[in-house]
C-alpha cells in the first residue's frame, strides 16, 4: 500500500515537472513531441485511475483468490506507470536538448527590405565643395 502511494507521489511530482519545464514548441518538431507527452501523460492519468480503483478493491476483499489478482494488478498497473514516467522524462530529456540546438543556432540575417534598399540607392551623394 506504501509503495502505491510512493509511485503515486512520484508520479505527481514527474508530471508536475513535466509541465514546468515543457518549453514553448519551435517547430513542428517540436509540436509532435508536445502532442506525445500529452498522450503519455493521459495514458499516466488512465493508469492512475485504475490503480485507484485496484486499490478500493484491496481495502474490502472478498475472498483471497480475489486478492491476489488484483495485487497482481496493481503491480502490473505500476509497471506500467513506472514505464510511462520514464518515457515522459525521456521526452522531457529530447525537448531539451532540441531547445539547447535551436539556441546554439546562430542568429539568421534579417532580410533587407525592397523598398529600404532602393531609397538608400536613390539618395544623391553630398558633392564636395570645391575650396577656394
């Protein structure tokens, strides 16, 4: 029961790292990523609820054969947890180092504008005055 409630603990605190340190998407890399962190935190949250559900099962047992599938359960539904955690923080880890890239990318010149090139193209030039 303690270890349930531990993982759970860990879990909160992973997704809410997660959220934290979710950088803004750059590109559409950057969304699909975005877009698979939120299917594997609600696969997380799915996963959570039926932990809760085993674990309401657990407080009255009926019988003992019962108990022990739905303990066996309960350490499947933690595996499974436990998997998607460490796939959360491996994205986390990937968006990461995708924003370290993008930041070490150097700047890009900003193109000079048509209309800006052609007046600095027509303005006479001062004519030098001729010293007497």
């Amino acid at each position: 029961m303690r270890s349930v409630r531990f993982s759970l603990n860990i879990t909160i605190i992973i997704l809410l790292l997660a959220s934290l340190a979710n950088p803004a998407p750059t590109a559409g890399q950057g969304q699909d990523q975005t877009f698979r962190l939120m299917n594997i935190e609600r696969r997380l949250d799915q996963l959570q609820t039926r932990i809760d559900y085993v674990e309401r099962l657990q407080q009255s047992p009926p019988n003992t054969q019962s108990s022990n599938m739905a303990t066996a359960a309960v350490l499947e539904l933690q595996r499974q947890q436990l998997y998607l955690a460490e796939q959360v923080l491996t994205m986390q880890k990937q968006m990461l180092e995708m924003q370290k890239k993008i930041d070490r990318l150097p700047p890009t010149p900003t193109p000079v504008n048509p209309e800006k090139k052609e007046k600095l193209e027509e303005k006479p030039k001062p004519k030098p005055t001729a010293k007497p």
